[in-house]
C-alpha cells in the first residue's frame, strides 16, 4: 500500500488565457480511493480529463507507474472514464457497449462474452444484456456505464461526478455500491465530486481543489477536523468561526486565547503565533454545547431557530455580541434541559480539544468570516 | 353549428390537397382518350407508358440522377456538417449563413449561374452539369438536417470510445455515423426527391444527351394532356409514398 502509480508533476492548463490548473502536483497511491473535491470551476474536471488525455497539458508531465503517459492519445492510456452523463453507445444494446473496449482489444469472441457476463454479473444487471441503454433507469444506466470501464481492467478508474443524475436515495445506494466495487476489484478510483459529503463518506484521501491549486491532501477525518486553511473549513462541512485572540502561552504546548470574551487554553497550532495575535477558532456545529442561561460557563445568547433533522436538532443562536453560532445536537431523551424553546435564552460553549485553530488571512475582513 | 364549422373547414381543405392527386390516379386507370369523360376501366395508359421507350429511358436517367446526386451532397454534405460542427474557426458563421443564402435564392437564379458557369468553361451540357447542378442545390439541405442532429449529439459519445480504445477512425464508423445515421438518410432522401422532381434548374443545365423526366413530362404536355402521364403521375405517387413510408420506419427504429 501507499505505492505511488500515477504522478501528476507541474501540471499546468490554461483555457483562452484563464488559468485552470497551476503548477499542479500530485502522487496518486496503487489501490485507493481517491476524490478531487472542489466547487464547479475549480478544475477538477479539467484534471481528470488531463489524467484520461482528452485535455493536454500546457505544461508537466502525467506518469503511470513509471511511464510517461502526457503524450499518449486516450486510447492507449490503460485508465478508463465513467462519466457523468453515462455517455453510453444509444445505438448499442447494454452487452455491446460492456464489449466495446475488448472488441477494441480485439479479444476473442469467447473472452469477451465471458468477460461481459462478468461485469454485468458484478453489477447485477445480467438480465438486461440484450435491452439498449434508453429502457434503462439512470441507476441502472450508471452500473453500465461503470461496467463498460471496468471490463477492460484498468489500473486506474476515473469517476466524473458520476452519481450527481442521480436521486438521494439511489445516490447513497450508489456510494456503498462504488466503495464495494473498488474494494473488490482493488483498482484505484480517482472520483470526482462537488459534494462534500460523498467525498468523505466514499474516500481513503480527499483533494480540496480551488481555482486550480491543491488547498489540501489528506484523509476525510483530517480535512473535516483539521482543516488546513478557511476555504477548506467553508467547503467541506458546517463551521462556526470565532474570532480569538492571542493573550500568550500558558504552558509547554499550550496557549491562551481569548475568544468570544472567555479565556481557553488551546494546544499550540503548527502556525507560529505571537502575543495579540488575532485569529480563528473553528467549532463544528456538533462540537457545541447549549447550556441553561443560569449555567456558568459559555457565552450568552438566544436561540432563533431550531430544525428537527430527525436524528439531530439543529439551532441557530445569536449570541449578545451578534455572532451566529450553529449547533448540532444528538437527541438525548433523559436531558430535561435539552429542548430550547425559540428566543429563550441559553449560554454557548464546546467541548474542550475539539476546536481547531487558523491563522487569520490576507484579504478577508473579519466579520466576513463569521457569517460565511 | 359551432361543431360543424371547423368540421368542414378542415374537409374543404383536404378536399383542395387530395381532389386532384384523386382526379390523376382515378383517369390514369380511364380507358377514354379524354381527361373529360369515363370510358370504363383500364390499364391501357400504362402499357402505353411502358411502351414508350423515350419515357421509360428519360425515368431511369432521372432515377439514376437522384440516386447520385443524393449520394454525392450527403457525403459532402455530411463531411461539412462534420467540420462546421467539429471545429472552431474564423468565419464559421458565415459559412453557416452561406449556406442558407443558397438554399432561400431563387431556383431561377441558380439556374441562370450555373448555365453561364458551364457555358464559361466550355462544359457539355448533359448528365455531368445535371449532377453538378443538382448536387449544388442538394447540399445546403443535407448540411442543415445533419447539423441539426449533431446539435444534439452528445460530445462525450467520442470521448467515450477513444477512452475504450477506439481511435479516432474506428470511433467515427462504431459510435459517430451510426449515431448521425437517421439525419443521413433524412438528408439523402431530402435530396433524392428534391432532385427528382426539379424543373428550373434542369431546364437550364441538361443536353440532348441526357433526358429526364420532369423536363419529357413537360414537354409531352405542352401538346396536349396525354393520359399516360396520369399513369406516370401515379406510379410517382405511388414511389414517393413507399419512400416516405421507407424513411418513417427507418426513423422510428433508430429511435428506438
């Protein structure tokens, strides 16, 4: 594991001037599922279409285990595409277009029945074989499609938003389907998505992409909770962003910090700080406690919404200096002081180590932060 | 009265459509020798019809144009669709508009030009100005139903295919033409009848050499109505239905 197989180096792609991807670099590891995450127009789609070669770079190279692959024409690149649209042959039945990459290889007929007997059995649709993609379901369009890329076993499978046709429900069914697929076929996917919550719940590393530039590479427990800079934390869940402020270290690895009025002590953050230092303390809503107003710790406020997700309740509080705080609480049927009725007043606090620290960014007006 | 109005607004119109193509199929079967009375029924006009050799030659010159000339401007045609579709370059829209600009012109016009333009190289006037002629006004048609289909066509079907393994050559004969395919054949029969069927142009660009049959009916009736060319009349209709009906079926089953 961890064995780097395809190697992005200095990509660049510029489309009529405007920069999509710059100086980009990336070491995609032999078995993993990979997700490039960003808003539309971060490039992401642009990156993948480099790794596939209907794009060429501007500049840098793409290598696949060891081989340079910038110059190479899409149909001799050993990766295969699942796109968005499905983009499934119309004139062909489901068996034909599972076949047409073997067909291309020129495999004997019996390999290739075999083969797409295999693949349609793995994402069972063996029944549909004869029927053309249009009396399909998008669902059962979408298993076509990831069996006509996976018949041809390639080293790298790449996912272009793959699951966004798709309704809620069958999205999800769809996200345990992929990670069953990948963890069985053991190929690399490199999945493209805008949605956050797919890219966590489905990924062994999660790229955050914005306008072309990595803003960060890690697994989806380090980029929910250890966000590398606020774009990040803005993107990828819910964040409530408190302004604090350095009063100086308290201890060994800790310091001090004044944030909404109350004095904390924080683990030092990797970022050098100084005393007076402004900057951010990030609290996910599910990291905040609503206490009873008569409770002495946290920070007054008042409650001026409440939704019922059904496993959770979410609040929105305003505290007395205008902050909007959001909270995500568990149901917890045994806590008399739970349920907050609209406008009643309650005090703000967390749970102590859960909050993450950032340095504060050129550019970006304090209280612009809070409401993002 | 309220329900019978638009009732028989509509049976007056198809009465003004179909009353004459009637009047034609019925007298081609008439045994008199006059488009004005009855003299019983007959299949005489037709023998008559295959009888004569004159006419018999100039319906298969005729046939024998449409089918190369539909052939000819859907491959050009195509080709150009293709290009004007495919790839971004200066002047496109003119291009684009230029095409149109053929197809509104008057017939009359393109007539005359075509003439001088054969005349000024020293062409013989015969099948080939006849092809190229009809060719020229073929094409614009099939470009225009071919564009339109791939206005529609889904950009990443090719990339798709290359990404299996197809080159650019086989992914054109596996996943492009057969894709476009109805809009070819909507684009060649477009231009089978309209070739068929055109006198203007013809008129002007065809010889001694090569006769065909819009410009023998007409000359046949400028002495005076002939009932064979009622029974020419109806086995054309009957021909154009079964092509109508042909490109129908070939529709629906592609979209299947």
């Amino acid at each position: 594991m961890n064995q780097t197989l395809l190697s992005l180096r200095a990509l660049s792609k510029q489309f009529d001037g405007k920069s999509v991807l710059d100086s980009l670099d990336l070491d995609i590891y032999d078995g993993e599922f990979l997700t490039l995450l960003g808003p539309s127009g971060c490039g992401k789609t642009t990156l993948l279409r480099l790794m596939a070669g209907f794009e060429h770079p501007d500049k840098g190279s793409i290598t696949l285990a060891g081989d340079d692959l910038t110059n190479t024409a899409p149909e001799h690149r050993p990766l295969n595409t699942v796109f968005q649209n499905y983009a499934l042959f119309p004139h062909m039945s489901v068996f034909d277009n599972v076949a047409y990459g073997l067909k291309m290889e020129k495999r004997p007929k019996e390999e290739i029945r075999q083969r797409v007997d295999e693949a349609l059995a793995m994402v069972q649709l063996e029944e549909y074989a004869g029927r053309k993609p249009h009396q399909l379901s998008g669902g059962q369009q979408q298993r076509v499609a990831i069996a006509r890329a996976v018949v041809k076993r390639p080293k790298v499978l790449l996912l272009d938003e793959p699951l966004s046709a798709l309704d809620y429900k069958l999205r999800r069914t769809m996200q345990v389907e992929l990670k069953r697929l990948q963890r069985e076929l053991g190929i690399t996917f490199i999945f493209v998505t805008h949605d956050q919550e797919e890219a966590l719940s489905m990924s062994d590393r999660v790229v955050v992409l914005k306008e072309g530039v990595i803003q960060q590479l890690g697994t989806p427990r380090e980029v929910y909770e250890r966000p590398a800079n606020l774009f990040t934390a803005r993107f990828v869940g819910e964040t409530n962003f408190f302004p604090g402020r350095v009063d100086g270290a308290d201890g060994e690895d800790t310091i001090s910090v004044n944030v909404l009025g109350l004095k904390r002590s924080f683990r030092k953050p990797d970022f050098q700080v100084a005393e007076g230092q402004e900057l951010h303390v990030l609290l996910r809503p599910e990291d905040i406690r609503v206490l009873a107003p008569e409770s002495t710790d946290g920070v007054p406020g008042k409650v001026v919404e409440r939704n019922y997700k059904g496993s959770t309740l979410d609040s929105v509080i305003h505290l007395e200096d205008g902050t909007e705080v959001l909270a995500s609480e568990f149901f917890d049927e045994d806590d008399p002081a739970f349920d907050y009725r609209l406008g009643e007043p309650v005090r703000v606090s967390w749970v102590d180590g859960w909050e993450w620290l950032l340095p504060q960014e050129n550019g970006l007006a304090q209280g612009a932060i809070a409401d993002a | 009265m309220n329900r019978w109005l638009p009732r028989t607004y509509l049976t007056l119109v198809y009465l003004l459509l179909y009353v004459p193509i009637a009047v034609l199929v019925v007298f081609s079967f008439n045994e008199s020798r006059t488009g004005y009375d009855w003299g019983g029924l007959s299949l005489r006009w037709y023998e008559a019809l295959f009888n004569n050799r004159a006419m018999v030659k100039a319906m298969w010159n005729s046939l024998w144009l449409a089918l190369s000339a539909a052939t000819i401007s859907t491959l050009i045609g195509a080709l150009t669709a293709l290009a004007l579709h495919r790839y971004r370059f200066r002047g496109k829209q003119v291009l684009n508009g230029m095409l149109f600009v053929v197809m509104m012109s008057p017939e009359i016009v393109l007539a005359i030009s075509l003439l001088a333009l054969f005349l000024l190289v020293g062409m013989q006037l015969g099948y080939v100005s006849l092809l190229l002629a009809h060719v020229t006004f073929c094409l614009p048609f099939v470009v225009i139903t071919v564009t339109a289909r791939l206005s529609g066509f889904d950009e990443r079907l090719p990339e798709a295919a290359r990404d299996l393994g197809a080159s650019d050559f086989v992914m054109t004969r596996t996943v492009l033409i057969p894709v476009i395919m109805p809009a070819l054949l909507a684009g060649w029969l477009l231009g089978f009848t309209l070739s068929l069927d055109d006198v203007v142009v013809s008129t002007f660009v065809s010889g001694p050499s090569y006769e065909i049959l819009p410009l023998r009916i007409y000359s046949m009736v400028r002495v005076g109505l002939k009932p064979e060319v009622n029974a020419l009349g109806a086995l054309l209709l009957v021909f154009s239905l079964v092509m109508l009906i042909l490109s129908q079926w070939i529709l629906l089953r592609s979209r299947r």
